[in-house]
C-alpha cells in the first residue's frame, strides 16, 4: 500500500500546487482592480474580490473550453462579451 500511498501524496501536491496558482492569479486579479478603483478607473463601489473571482471563472471556463478542442471564435467571442459588460465609472455604453 506504500506505493499507493505515494502516489496519493503526489497527485494531492499536484492538485494543492494548482490550486494554489489559481488562488495566485485571482489575487492578482483582484489587486490590479482595486488599483483601478483607487484610480478611479471603476467606481468605488465595485466588489473588487467578487469581480475577479467572476474573472476568474470566465478564464478557467476558456481554458477548459480550448483544452477541449473549441474553434478559437468561442473563446474569443466570449472575451468580447466580458470587456462589454465589465464594470465602468461612465454608465453611458460604448
């Protein structure tokens, strides 16, 4: 059983490291929207940490989406369809 128990350890590091990345990104993610709240980029009221964990989902739905062999217009419709209704401080459309 060892061996299987070696490979169980190594398959949960594999996983935590991934996880661990993910977190990584929307971290970052959520830090480089709340720099453009403090520039005013987006209003001060926007939730800074959901809206990048909603980020976040949408890229790892892409990504899943690529992995699985989607024609490139998929993901990057989808990419247009974010940036159009992604949070503005103008209200106005366009």
């Amino acid at each position: 059983m060892a061996g299987i128990e070696a490979v169980e350890s190594r398959i949960r590091a594999g996983i935590e490291a991934v996880e661990s990345r993910i977190r990584a990104g929307i971290e970052a993610v959520e830090s480089r929207i709340r720099a453009d709240v403090a520039a005013g980029a987006l209003s001060a009221d926007t939730g800074a940490a959901l809206l990048a964990r909603h980020a976040g989902a949408i890229l790892q739905g892409m990504s899943r989406q690529a992995r699985d062999g989607a024609a490139r217009e998929a993901p990057d419709g989808l990419a247009h369809i974010v940036m159009a209704v992604r949070p503005r401080t103008d209200t106005r459309r366009g």
